[in-house]
C-alpha cells in the first residue's frame, strides 16, 4: 500500500485516523495497541509474505531489549553486553540474508572462480528501517537510556506507518514519550491541517515534479551502455534523476511527517534542503539526516570517530560512508557510491582544517557549484545498474563521446576546448524530447534552490522534531481561506495525475 495510492487516500487513512480519534477520546490506553495493529495491516497492504518476519523481529528485540535493560540497570554489564552482542548478530543476520547474501555469493564466485547458486531471496520491505531502528534501542538498553516500554508501545514505535517502508530512522526516547502522553492521537485542528498541508506539498513534490522527470532518467541511463550518449544527453539523464530522487525523497518526507502530525505525534527532520548546502558536510546534515544520526551515533563514533587523530578519523569516516552505501544496497554501484562521500567527506575536513585566508580562495558559490556538482558525479553511481554503466554516463558527462553542444555555447566554448567542441545534435540519439525535459529540469532546480522547503513554510506549527529551530520565510502557511484553496488546488491537481502504481524509490533500500 503507497501513500500515493487510492486505497490508502480513501480508505486506509480515513478509516484508521477516524477510529483512532474516537478510540483516543473514549479509551485513550488502546490507541496505541490499536495503532500498532492498524500499522501492521498497513505492512501487509505490500508485502503479506513477509508480515510474520516483523512480527517476530519486534518480538525478539522487544524480549532481548528488555533483558538488556534490566541486567545493564542491576549492574550485571557482562551479561547485557553479551545479550547484546547476540541481539546485534541476530539482527545483521536476518539483513544480511535477506538483503546481502546474493551480493556475497556473486562476489565469492568471482574471486574463486567457483560457480554457485544464487539463493534469489526476496528483499522484504522496510528491512533496512526497522533493523536499524531496533539495533539501535539495543544498544542503548545496554546503555540504560531506554525505559522498560509497554509492547504495543514498543512495537508501535517499530511499525509507526508513516515511518515504516522508507524512514524516517526512529528513536525510541523521541518516539515512546510522545505515544504515552495523554494527548497523542487525538484530534486537533491545527495539527490536522497543518500536517494535511505538509502531506498535500510532499504529495505534489512525488506526483507533479519526481514523477514527471523519472522517464528521461529512465530512459538515458538504460540506454547508456547500448549507445553513445552524447554530453547533453548524459548531462540531461544525470540531473534529472539528482532531482527526481531529491523530490521523490522529500515528497515521502512530507507525507511521512504530515500523516504523523495530522495524529499528533511529530517525527524526526529527515530532510532540510541538501541542494543548498555549500560543502559536503552540510549536505549530510541535510540528506536523509537520521540516517547520517545513526551511522554517526552508532558506527562512525564506536570507531574511534575524530578522538584518535586527523588520520584515524579519515579512515572512519570511509569506512562509515562505505557501510553507509552498502546500507542502500547490495551491489558495487552503491558500494562506490558511499566510498566516494567517504573521499569527498575526508577532503572536506582536510579543507575546514587549511589556514582561513587559504579557504577564503573559494567563495561560497563556488563551494556551492563543486558541492552540487560532486553529489551529481556520485549520483549516477547510485543510479546506474552497473559500473560500467554508471562510467559510460561519465564519459560522456566529460566530452568522452564529443562535446556536441547548443550552437551559442558552442560558439563560446569551441576557442577554449578546440574543434572537439561542436554546434548541433545535442540530442541526437532520439531517447528524449528535449524541449519537453529542460524546462522541467530548470524549473524543479529553481523551486529547490531559490524557494523556502516545507518545514520553513510550516515553521510556526513545528512540524517536524529538529535539534535546531528552522528559518522562519516569508511565504508562510496559516490556516486560512486562500491557502486553503491553494493547497485544495495542489491535491486536486496531485489526485488527478495519480494514476497507476508509483512507488518511492527509498522503498528499493
């Protein structure tokens, strides 16, 4: 079931928050053994087969949290930690079957040369998510930072729909507390509306923009390893997929936050503008940011993190990115992906620790292009299906197949680069309309670029949970007449281009 979906609009969503409004206001103690049951059969609306594997992954780390919790809380830190470890293996185990063991298997054959059956497991949904998010409590039950939770409370925090399929990744401290006090899960008109507007703008962001954009990047990284893209092609196919994966991604967001907050409950900022920022730090801070939470809380700072020395702090921050990528999939592409902001992560640290007048020689929008510029170049390993694909794109982006270029770039360009440069043909190869495509392309980045997100429009009513207060804008939602009908205007419109089945891309990871 998708949030973008007729069944869930019109049938799932109401139903439950109708019945969760009536049961919190007569019996509030059920709402969230309700809630967590509603939220199950949200799972199984996609994925019935694999319904009994989270059950019984919530109730195996509910039970191992609890013991943890209560041997760490006596004193007996040998035995939490041992109950910890077998906690952890267990997890890792059931990901690594599901999600990496075919990975493995191909990568042993080829380095023996021995030949052996793929296993061919199906990915279950949400594994990443809620495996990450029970690793985490326990760890800290070893820690004693986790209370002794109701079940339903627990398993509630582990299923919670808006979050479940594609994040955000859950802490149990943020998420326990707010299921427990008296007023969570009841109607209030400002939290409805305000979160129904952040679901209606994510809704758009997926439906209107990502989706519209999503057949050129198809369309040009299927076919660059049958053909020689030319480098406004490549071009094309790279930045359309930066930007169909940044509003796809944050339109779940929205919705995700929305849905939450429309019961009362606010989840964790995941998401805050990362084609803004201008280095490679920010735009981890800004990018999936309780992902980048979880591998710094729970790998990058176990490692040692940057209390060991400049050098060991470069090799952890790799090895987290190189994790971090191969947390998004079992393949090479990805593996590269996250090594790549592993490199761009170390160079930047290296860059923040330069004498200041030495920094000073890049201003900040030229730190803004290389960072943007950066995150496209590691994005086509994220998309391509293979490497050599993903560096056919790359040629091409670099003139490897000719610089067929528009003629009055050309014009400029040809005295610098030398008769490589040439006018016409830019769109030779016939996979695309161009003139359908670059506008989309230039209006999608403008929107990112010059207009305020989400969290800024809806700043007032605090919409998301969030370490630092976000910049209030000056186009701001209120619940008035005409927002109202502009936000009427933008569900209607999202409604109608609904058509068939279009899930996130977030849901592959």
């Amino acid at each position: 079931m998708l949030f973008n979906s007729f069944e869930f609009i019109f049938f799932f969503l109401p139903v439950t928050m109708a019945s969760l409004f009536i049961i919190s206001r007569t019996k509030h103690r059920y709402s969230a053994a309700f809630l967590f049951i509603a939220s199950i059969a949200f799972y199984a609306g996609w994925s019935v087969y694999y319904t009994p594997l989270l059950i019984l992954s919530i109730v195996f780390n509910f039970l191992v949290g609890k013991y943890i919790f209560r041997k760490a809380s006596s004193g007996d830190g040998g035995a939490a930690n041992r109950a910890l470890l077998f906690g952890v293996i267990v997890n890792i185990a059931a990901i690594v079957y599901y999600k990496y063991i075919d990975f493995f298997i191909e990568a042993v054959s080829q380095v023996t040369g021995i030949h052996i059956d793929l296993l061919n497991t199906e990915l279950p949904l949400g594994i990443s998510f809620f495996t990450f998010t029970q690793i985490a409590f326990l760890v800290d039950a070893a820690k004693g930072k986790t209370a002794d939770a109701n079940f339903f409370r627990y398993g509630l925090f582990v299923t919670y729909f808006p979050h479940l399929i594609a994040g955000p990744i859950l802490h149990h401290r943020e998420m326990i507390s707010q299921f427990e006090k008296p007023k969570s899960f009841g109607f209030n008109a400002i939290n409805f509306s305000s979160g129904l507007t952040l679901f209606t703008i994510g809704m758009f962001k997926k439906i209107v923009i990502a989706d519209n954009i999503a057949p050129a990047a198809d369309a040009i990284f299927s076919s660059a390893s049958r053909i020689n893209l030319t480098f406004m092609e490549a071009w094309t196919g790279a930045l359309s997929y930066t930007l169909q994966l940044y509003y796809d991604f944050s339109g779940y967001s929205d919705m995700a936050l929305g849905l939450s907050l429309m019961m009362g409950v606010r989840m964790p900022l995941n998401f805050n503008s990362p084609y803004k920022a201008h280095n490679i730090i920010e735009f981890w801070r800004r990018w999936h940011i309780t992902l980048s939470r979880f591998l710094r809380d729970y790998l990058y700072i176990p490692l040692g993190g940057n209390r060991r020395g400049r050098w060991r702090r470069h090799a952890n921050l790799l090895t987290t990115m190189l994790i971090g990528g191969l947390w998004h999939g079992a393949g090479w592409t990805f593996v590269l992906w996250g090594g790549l902001h592993g490199i761009y992560l170390t160079i930047n640290h290296a860059w923040h620790a330069a004498p200041p007048h030495f920094r000073r020689l890049i201003p900040r929008p030229l730190g803004w292009l290389l960072t943007f510029l950066a995150v496209v170049v590691a994005w086509v390993f994220f998309r391509a299906s293979s490497i050599p694909e993903a560096m056919q794109m790359l040629s091409a982006m670099t003139g490897g197949n000719g610089w067929a270029l528009p003629s009055p770039l050309a014009y400029v360009l040809a005295p610098v680069f030398g008769p490589s440069v040439t006018s016409g043909g830019t769109f030779g190869n016939g996979i695309i309309d161009a003139t359908d495509i670059l506008p989309k392309i230039v209006a999608a980045l403008t929107v990112a670029l010059a207009l305020p997100n989400s969290q800024q429009i809806l700043a007032r009513y605090r919409p998301a949970l969030t370490s630092a207060p976000l910049k209030k804008h000056q186009i701001t939602w209120r619940p008035t007449v005409i927002r109202g009908a502009v936000v009427g205007a933008a569900l209607a419109m999202s409604l109608v281009l609904m058509t068939g089945e279009s899930p996130f891309l977030y849901f592959r990871f």
